[in-house]
C-alpha cells in the first residue's frame, strides 16, 4: 500500500524527463529529491536529514552506470535498504539481470510505459 | 598366366596313357606267347632234327650196307673171291684197283677187309683220308675168336652186323659173303668213319647245336666236340631216363643245357650192343638267344605300332587344340594391343565353334560400348572440366574434404583469404584454422547435420588465417553423396570479415540511434500524457483531439523503434535463446487474451483448436510468444470487422505445426514473394490500416528460422491468408546471447 506522503529520489540525467517525472510526481503528492547525476545523488544522500523511501535510477548517468551506482550504494550500512527502481530506455538482458540481482526492485523501460503507469508501480513498491 | 601344360600336351599324354597300356598289354602277351613259341619251336626242332638224324643214321648205315653189297658184287672181288687157293703171283691188282677207286671216291670209308672162313683176314684196304693203301700179307690178322667174326657167320638173313672197331674211331658194317648158291665163302666188312657219321648228322642242326651217338654204357660211339663228359656217369637221372624212355628232354643246369635224346632205330640192324642212343645238345643260350630275338621281334612290331599311335596322338591333339590355340592367341592379341577389331575366325561346329561365335558376339558389343564409353568419357571430362574451371575460379572459397574431414581440395579463392596454399593443407584436417572463439553449438550443430546428411550453413564461424590474423567466416557445407553413402563434403567459405564488421556497424548504429530516439520520444510521450490528463489545465475537445493524434503518432514512433532494435538484435546474432519447457496450449491462449481487447473491438472471433495430446516442447517462450502475437495481431488487424481466425495447433512425428488463418484482405499475388523482407507493406492495406511498419513478419520469420522451424503462407486477395509454422519437437537450442527480442 501507498505509504502516506512518500519522498523519492529522482537519478535522470536528461532535464526534460526529470521535469516531467517530478511534476507528475507532485500531482501525486510525492516528495522529491531531483538529482541530475549520480555524484550529486551521493552527496544528497550524505547531507540528507531524511533518506528517501525509493530511488528512481536511470541506468544510463553521464558519470556512472546503474550497475556502480547500486555497488556504492548497497555499500553504505544505512543506504543498503532504500529500494531502487530502474527506469531506463535501453535494457538488454544482462543489464537487467545484473542490476536485479544487485537489489534494483524492477527494471521498467521508459518509452513503452505512460509514466502515470510507471509512478503507480512505483509507490506500489513503497 | 600362360598355361603349363597345354591342352594339346594334355591331350597328348591321355592318348598315350590310353593307347600305351593296351599297347604294353598286346606287347606283353606278344612278346610272351612269343617267347613260349621259340622256345616251344627251337626244342622241337631239336626233337625233329633228332629224329633227321635217326634217319640218317639209318641211311647212312643203309647206304654202308649197300656200298658193302656192291663190292661183293663187284667182278674182279667175285673172281678173287672164288678163287680157291690164290697164288703169290696172282696178286689180284685189278680188285685191289677197284677197291682204291671205291675209297677214294666214297672218301666215308677208311677201311675194306674181307675174311674167310678160317677167320684169317684176306684183304684189307685202309684210306686214310689222303691215299689208300693195301695192308701188307704179313700184316693181316686171324679174327677167328672175335665176336665180330662168329656173329657174322651165323647171319642168315639179308642184315648186317655193326660193331665198333677197337680204336673206337669206326663203326664197322658186316655182311657175310656168300655165292650165288648161298655156300658161306667169308665175312666182308666195311669200317666207316665216325667223323664221317657225325659231319652227315650235324648237317640238319640248329648252329651250335651238338648231335653225339653214344652207347647206354654212355660211352661215345662218336667224339663231340662239345666237351660234353660222359652224361650218363655225371647224371644219374639222364641214365634213368634214357633207360625208360626212348625218346626225351632234359635240362642240365651244370652245362645249362637242353639235353634231348632218342634211342636210335636199328632194327634193320644186327649188332651185340643193346642200344645205340642220339644225343642233342644245345646250350640254353642258344634257346635264350631266340628268345631275345623275340623280343626284339616285338620291339620291331611294336615300336612302329607306338610310333603310329604317338604321331596319331599328335595330329589328333593337334586337330582338337588347334582352335583353342587359335583361341588364346587371338585373346593374346587383343588383349596385347587393344584391337578390339580382331576376331576370333573359329568356324568349328563344336562347343569351342560356338564359344567363339559368342566370343566375337561379346567383343562387337565390348567395342560398341567401349566406343561409347570413350565418346561418354569425352563429354564427361569435357563437364568436369568445365566445373573444375568453374570452382578454380569461383569467387567463393571452395574446401572439399573426405568423410574423415581431410582435406581433399581447396580452391584458389580460398587459398587467397586463408593463407594457406592446397600442399599445406592437403591431408589435413581444417581444425587449425579454428580460433577458438566460435561458439562451441555451431561446430556441434554442424556435425549433426551433416551426420544426417542435411546441408548447414553458418555466419558464426571465426578463423584464423596462416599469418595468425583472425576473419569471420561463413560456410555453407553439404555431404556429397552416393547410393545413400556420403562420400565428401563440400563446403563454400567466405571471409565475410568485412561484412561482418559492416553488420555489427550498422546494428550498433541502429541500436545507439533507436536509444538515442528513445529519450526524446519519452518525453514527448509523457509530456503529452500530462496534457491530455490536464496537469497543465483543462484543455478542450479540439485541443484533446490533436494532442491525441500527436500522442497516437509518437507511440507508433516508440513501436517502430522497438522494431528496428529487435531487427538489428536478429541479425547482429545477439539474441539470447533460452529454451524452457513450454505448454504451447497455455502460450496460445495467453495470446489471444492479450489480443481480446483488439479483436472484440472489431467484434472478431478467434477460434483455437489444439491437438489433445500435445507435449511441452523445449522453446523459447518469450520468441515464440512474439510469433503466435504478430501473426494473431496481423489477422486481426489486416481483417474486416466480424471476421473469424482460427488458430489450429497440430503435431506429427516430428514437429509441431500451427496454422493461423483469417478471412481478411489477403496479399495480392504480385507482391506475395515480398512479405517477408523488411519494410514491407501490403499496397490493399496501406489505405486501410495505417499502423504497422513492415518489420513483424520479417521478424517472426527470422525467430522461427532461428528455431530450426519452417515458416510459410496461403493467401488470396479479399478472401484471407492462412500462415504455417513448424516448431521441431525436439524443440530448440540454447543460444548464448546479449540481448532479447522486445515485447
């Protein structure tokens, strides 16, 4: 079940998509964390009085992939719980198969969803 | 192989065999009855001869006794005779002349004597071969107490006396002498020669055959010259014999010796001996020697009859063997120089006639169909010549191997792009050329095809060339066979580095750009979703269905996209295949619930029928899926509303088949060959149907072909097309892969 205002994490390195994905988000009440790559995401998540309750990854960062984002984050004790949902446009096998077997919660694929879909997966998993 | 022994020698020596024993038989009983005859004959003739001796013993002694006579009848005897008492002077010279004359003419007698009463001998003439002579007065003897005398005188008929005479040299014939009135005046006595005797009894023998007279004492009455001892003293049984018989033969085997004898016939004869006994000796040689004379008599009557029958042998064999040889020397020829124009010219109306008539039948068709051959062989070469040229300069590589894999053949082509010239390669095994980087299922699935005698093809084969630089490769191999037996396999090979290279750029540039396409088309999409949910505010009716059209159009874009990526995943070969156990009833199923939403919309109606005893089948599930959802998502889409799609599932031995048909807008006939090539629409449906972009069937062939299955189509324009595709029961292989197709 939906947690009551939920915070999220957002990691897209394209702007446009990032507009999109936080203001659909706020229609749903959701708080947000924007983060244009996965440094900035790191810092966030080390200044951040609050952890999110779900980060929603882009594969494809201009400074790391899905794959070294997941390997840094389930290396910190307190961030190792917060559950990922990738969200990319390329997705072949091993790329899947990788990433959920390092703890992403899905892998969904951008263009084939409409993103009111993709949120509704999403909190679903909060 | 010459033959050892020729018929003709064969046929020799059997008819020598065959004639020789009768020939050895007839000989033998010749040369036996031959030899049993001379010997018969030879002692026969002695026996004869004996008896010519007898004979001319007796005339011999007759003639003596005559000759006797005639001297007393002789006219100066007569007067000397009866002259009673001769005076000194009164020397009867006219007889004593007379008598000289009768000596020495007759030349048997040595010795005349004439005695008187008193027993005083009166005359006595001697020749001694040379002169004869009168024994002088003083000389003469009285022989009055001689048997000789006292025998004679008491003779009263016409016979004779014999006697010997002391020196044993004489047979002595006496008469007594009487006158006309038969008043006794003395005894004459006539003394022939033994020598004599035995010249006239040797004169009908056989040579070196001896005839003695002796006494049954076994004394000699005539000498021999023989050397024979007395016979009787030495052999008992000859004095037996000639005692109890009076004629015989006996064998002597101390003097190896026939001994034949016989009593002679004196009966006209007066004499004091008991018995006067021929003898004939001839010495067993002598026999013998007729006896070899027999056998040289058979050798001359056989051995010409040997020679006849040899020589008959010879030209009968020869008869026969002839056209044998004349046989075998025509096949030498032939055989020699190839002249297959020869004939074997035999007119014989025997087996071997007929065996040549045949011979000569064989050798018109052996030359027809050797003509035949030769013109066949001809054109072959000509063909294999022209292939052979064809496959030197083929612009694909060619390697022939055996059926153990050593390479038999490569052509220049190949050579080109391996490296390697034929010499290196030939007798090898194409194993070095292996990189190790092939994916291990290709060579696997090579070998079970060919081990089935089934073609294969593969893109997926990287090598190394003989410099050590790598090229991908593609083959193309089938097993060459014959009467079922694969004997060579053939395979095409191309260095398809550069296209390969080509391909993967062009995938990559199709997968980075559908990526690229992605972003952007991803935000339009939600962008444009938030318009129509109005997070930007209310928009109306007009605005709505515009940004809907936009919407619909950018989602098609997504699709395509989609597509092309799958397309370049197909041919870059990176699709991962990963077959599981799959209930194809439930996959079908499944499908046509996704599709429900589609086909109730256009109030379709899809009708499933399914074998009841279909397997789970090792597939893919996610490719296949893709293809029962393009070919149900086509028949949908390309068929009118209120139209009806069956779907049949059916299986045989071997593979499972699915037939999807529908009573839609079919492919018009012209374009039917191009349904499967990408990009492809129908023109009939272009109008009608806007959504869609080519790639589905392209797609959904590539997927069934890459499942070992065949894929195919009916259709008529108007009426409807039913689609086939088979899935082989033993379902598919694992693919190691990056990617997989997109749903």
């Amino acid at each position: 079940m939906p947690k009551e205002n939920p915070s999220l994490m957002v990691v897209e390195d394209e702007s446009l998509l990032l507009q999109a994905i936080i203001k659909k988000l706020d229609t749903y009440k959701v708080k947000t964390v924007s983060c244009t790559n996965g440094g900035q995401a790191f810092d966030y998540l080390e200044n951040l009085t609050q952890l999110p309750d779900l980060i929603w990854l882009d594969y494809h960062l201009k400074d790391m992939d899905g794959l070294e984002f997941m390997n840094k984050l389930k290396m910190r004790e307190k961030w190792k719980d917060i559950p990922v949902v990738v969200v990319s446009n390329s997705a072949s096998d091993d790329k899947v198969h990788n990433i959920l077997g390092l703890g992403a919660k899905k892998y969904i694929i951008k263009a084939e969803h409409r993103l009111d879909d993709i949120i509704k997966t999403v909190l679903e998993i909060i | 192989m010459l033959p050892v022994f020729s018929i003709r020698t064969k046929l020799i020596l059997a008819f020598a065999l065959m004639y020789s024993i009768p020939i050895a038989i007839l000989s033998y009983s010749f040369y036996k009855d031959s030899v049993g005859l001379s010997k018969e004959q030879n002692l026969n003739t002695v026996n004869q001869n004996l008896d010519l001796a007898d004979e001319t013993l007796q005339s011999t002694l007759n003639k003596a006794k005559e000759d006797l006579i005639s001297i007393g009848t002789l006219s100066s005897f007569i007067n000397y005779a009866f002259n009673k008492t001769p005076q000194e002077n009164d020397y009867p010279s006219e007889l004593v002349n007379d008598l000289y004359s009768f000596l020495t003419n007759k030349k048997a007698y040595n010795q005349f004597t004439f005695t008187d009463l008193t027993g005083q001998e009166k005359i006595k003439i001697i020749y001694d071969g040379y002169k004869t002579y009168l024994v002088q007065e003083t000389d003469l003897a009285n022989i009055s107490n001689l048997d000789l005398f006292t025998q004679v005188k008491k003779l009263i008929n016409d016979k004779a006396y014999i006697s010997f005479s002391e020196t044993g040299d004489s047979i002595l014939i006496s008469k007594p002498y009487r006158t006309d009135d038969e008043k006794l005046k003395g005894v004459i006595t006539l003394s022939l020669r033994t020598s004599s005797i035995l010249e006239t009894l040797q004169k009908n023998q056989l040579s070196k055959e001896y005839v003695i007279l002796i006494n049954e004492e076994g004394n000699y009455i005539t000498q021999s010259k023989s050397g024979v001892s007395s016979v009787i003293r030495d052999y008992p049984e000859f004095a037996e014999a000639i005692r109890t018989e009076t004629k015989g033969q006996i064998f002597s085997k101390s003097i190896s010796s026939y001994i034949t004898f016989t009593h002679a016939n004196l009966s006209q004869f007066s004499t004091a001996e008991k018995s006067w006994i021929l003898m004939s000796i001839i010495e067993k040689d002598v026999i013998e020697k007729d006896i070899q004379t027999s056998l040289s008599k058979t050798l001359v009557y056989i051995a010409p009859l040997f020679l006849v029958v040899t020589l008959f042998a010879f030209l009968l064999s020869g008869l026969i063997a002839r056209p044998i040889n004349i046989f075998k020397n025509t096949v030498e020829e032939i055989i020699q120089k190839g002249n297959l124009n020869k004939q074997v010219n035999i007119k014989s109306k025997d087996e071997i006639g007929y065996l040549a008539e045949k011979f000569n039948e064989l050798l018109d068709r052996l030359k027809d169909y050797y003509e035949n051959l030769e013109n066949k062989v001809k054109e072959k070469t000509l063909e294999i010549r022209k292939f052979q040229q064809a496959v030197e300069a083929s612009t694909d590589g060619i390697i022939i191997t055996g059926t153990d894999s050593d390479i038999i053949y490569v052509n220049p082509k190949w050579e080109f792009f391996t490296g390697y010239n034929l010499d290196e390669v030939k007798g090898k095994k194409p194993t070095f050329l292996k990189s190790g980087k092939t994916p291990k299922y290709v060579y696997e699935e090579m070998w079970i095809a060919l081990k089935n005698n089934r073609e294969y093809y593969t893109d997926e084969i990287i090598n190394k060339r003989k410099d050590g630089t790598e090229y991908n490769t593609e083959l193309a191999i089938a097993p060459i066979t014959e009467s079922g037996r694969t004997i060579y396999y053939v395979g095409i090979a191309n260095d398809i580095t550069k296209r390969k290279e080509v391909d993967r750029m062009k995938s990559e540039f199709i997968s980075l750009a559908s990526h690229q396409l992605r972003t952007p088309l991803s935000a339009m999409r939600w962008f444009l979703e938030m318009l129509l949910d109005g997070d930007a505010g209310e928009i109306n009716g007009e605005q709505r269905e515009y940004i809907t059209n936009v919407y619909q159009s950018n989602n098609r874009m997504i699709e395509l996209v989609n597509a092309l990526l799958n397309v370049s995943r197909i041919e870059s070969g990176r699709i991962m295949v990963d077959p599981v156990p799959t209930d194809l009833e439930e996959l079908v199923k499944s499908v046509v619930s996704e599709t429900k939403v589609k086909y109730t919309e256009k109030k379709q109606n899809i009708i499933v029928s399914i074998h009841s005893s279909l397997p789970k089948i090792n597939i893919d599930p996610k490719l296949i899926r893709h293809v029962f959802l393009n070919l149900i998502t086509n028949a949908i889409k390309y068929s009118p509303e209120g139209g009806e799609i069956h779907i049949f599932v059916s299986k045989n031995d071997k593979e499972v088949m699915v037939q999807v048909s529908d009573t839609g807008y079919g492919i018009p006939e012209t374009e039917q060959t191009k349904i499967f090539q990408k990009f492809y629409r129908g023109s009939n449906i272009i109008k009608n149907e806007i959504d869609g972009n080519g790639l589905g069937l392209y797609l959904t062939k590539a997927i069934v072909e890459s499942s070992r299955g065949r894929i195919w189509f009916e259709s008529e324009e108007n009426k409807g097309t039913s689609f086939w595709f088979t899935l082989p029961l033993g379902g598919m292989e694992a693919r190691q892969g990056e990617v997989s197709i997109n749903g």
